[in-house]
C-alpha cells in the first residue's frame, strides 16, 4: 500500500508561480514511476509528467516549458513547479504511483485556482 499526499495548492493570480508536493508513505526510489495529473471542471483527468525508477522525467507537449517535474528521494517527495499560471491551469492537481507489479495509487488531490 502507497499513500500520497498532496499539497502546495491554493489561490494564485495570472503570472504567478506555485511549487506542488507529494509525499509517499514509501521510498519512491523502489516505485516504477510516478507522476502528476490534473483535472479541471467538467474535464476528465490528464496526464502531466511523469519520473521513472531512475529519476528521468518526461512531459506532456502542451505543458512542457512552464512545469517543472522534480523528486527528493530523501524526503520521498516529488515536486511539481508550475510557473506563469494561466486561468486555465485551474484544476484539481493529482499525484500517482506505481509500483514495479503494476499497482496504481492516488493521492487526493490539491486545488489550484489562478484568476484575477
């Protein structure tokens, strides 16, 4: 069992930058991959980035450039840096894990607001 915990989330303006973080109950060194999800009103869910077991990070095209995917393998978080938040970067922001046989864990989530 994996547990996640979001946070880092909040009520930014346009412009603004946020650092998102997830917390695992696990050494994430030992996790096949994790990654950084959002879902925003009314959409379905999508994927950000993701890091694998060797800590080599990959992007979604429309978000590469402005969001920043990093870990700490000592602290077994993995971080999200958003920077010129738009308003459409409004969405529930969601961590995962997955371990080497395939299990697939969710946080719960932290909300990111941007308007003026």
């Amino acid at each position: 069992q994996v547990q996640l915990v979001e946070s880092g989330g909040g009520s930014v303006q346009p412009g603004d930058s946020l650092r998102l973080s997830c917390v695992a109950s696990v050494t994430i060194s030992s996790l096949y991959a994790m990654g950084w999800y959002r879902q925003a009103p009314g959409k379905q869910r999508e994927l950000l980035a993701t890091i694998d077991s060797n800590g080599k990070s990959n992007y979604r095209e429309h978000v590469r450039g402005r969001f920043t995917l990093s870990r700490d393998n000592d602290k077994n978080a993995i971080y999200l840096d958003i920077n010129d938040l738009k308003p459409e970067d409004t969405a529930d922001y969601y961590c995962d894990a997955r371990t080497w046989s395939l299990d697939h864990y969710w946080g719960q989530g932290t909300q990111v607001t941007v308007s003026s």
